[in-house]
C-alpha cells in the first residue's frame, strides 16, 4: 500500500486519493466475504456498486485530455491495488490476530517494510538528494514526521480498534481521511473540480450504504 499511495501521488491530486481511500470498507467487505465466510446484506451489495461508481467518476473525469485522462486511471488504479491490500489486512488482524497485541502487529509490519525500504534509501539517492536539493532536509523530515506519526502511531491506534469492535467499522475511519485529505490539498493548491466533488459524494454514499447493511445483517443475527 505504501508503494502503490507515493506513486499514485505522482500521478492525481491528495484530495482524490483520499477519496478512493474511502473504499477501504467496501475491500474489507468483499475480503471477508470470499476468503472469511462472512455474510454480505443487499444494502451492502448495493453500496458497493455505488462506490465503484464513485470510483469511475474520479477515474475518469469528463473533458479530460487522452494523456491526463491516462494518469488519472494509473493513478486511481493504484490507490485501489492499495485499498484492496487495506482489506486484506483489515480481515486477517481481525480474524487471525486478535490475542497478538496490536504494537506487536505494528511492528512486524512496519519491520517488513521497513529493512527493505532502508536498504533502498540508503543505496539510492536520498542521502545525496536530502544535503543537495534545496528542499532536502525539509523533505526528510517531513517522511520522519509522516513515518512515526501518520504510520507508526496510526496504526497501532487502527489495529486496536480492529481488534476491539470489527473489521467493518475499523474500516469507517475512512468516511473522515477524503475531508482531511481535500482540506490538506485546497491548502496546498492542489486542482480540485466539480467532478472530484461528485465522484468522492457518490463513493462516500457507498461506504454508508456498505455500513448500514452491515448493521442491519447484525440486527438480523441478534
């Protein structure tokens, strides 16, 4: 997931991102139906058929050039590989970790990705970019303030709700990253249009209606 974001960001504003990061729940649905057994209600069948309309919106924008329609769809793609990696983990916390303690879940995870991500780091350029480049260090910094804070802390926080309620409504927290992530890229001036709107309107519909389904298939059990 870490991949696929940085590279999608090259490619399609934050604010977008952040809205078709708000699929999350619509993957962890779909995850825990084919490979945990779970059960799915028609409202959540529903929202997921929205969302991926949503989706398609801010996939492919009307009156987008051939070559920026081309990016989009890269760039949207990715974010979706990463969602859908999102519901995998989600699930397997849920149903296959639950007596780990989630700073220990954190740091295997976070230690997987991190020896090799080091090793490129300090093989690469960065050394040479972060002294060099007049943004330099003000960059590496950023990545060491994104990395405990935004990574690290976040998702020890994230595996121990996932732990104490459900995979589903862990995965709610995506309804608040597209109003951050819309705030953070209008802040930054980053293109924000009509479509972008309308689009990230529509894929947050779908997660509500994935959402209810799913408290209304719980009511049903009860």
């Amino acid at each position: 997931p870490a991949y696929f974001f940085t590279t999608a960001q090259t490619l399609i504003p934050s604010s977008v991102a952040g809205m078709l990061n708000a699929l999350t729940p619509m993957f962890t649905l779909l995850v825990g139906v084919m490979l945990f057994r779970s059960r799915a209600h028609a409202l959540q069948v529903a929202g997921i058929v929205v969302g991926l309309v949503g989706a398609a919106v801010l996939a492919f924008q009307p009156g987008m050039g051939n070559a920026l329609g081309q990016e989009a769809f890269g760039g949207a793609a990715r974010v979706l590989a990463a969602t859908a990696c999102y519901g995998v983990s989600v699930n397997v916390i849920r149903h296959k970790l639950q007596a780990v303690p989630a700073a220990g879940v954190a740091a295997l995870a976070l230690g997987l990705m991190g020896l090799p991500a080091a090793v490129l780091g300090l093989t690469g350029d960065l050394p040479m970019l972060a002294f060099s480049h007049p943004d330099g260090l003000r960059g590496l910094w950023a990545m060491v303030v994104l990395a405990v804070v935004g990574t690290g802390l976040a998702l020890v926080a994230f595996n121990r709700i996932i732990q104490r309620t459900n995979a589903l409504f862990a995965s709610t927290v995506t309804y608040i990253i597209p109003l951050f992530a819309t705030m953070w890229g209008w802040l930054d001036r980053e293109p924000l249009t009509l479509w972008h709107l309308v689009g990230g309107t529509v894929v947050l519909v779908g997660v509500w209606l994935v959402n209810r389904g799913g408290r209304k298939a719980s009511e049903k059990a009860l």
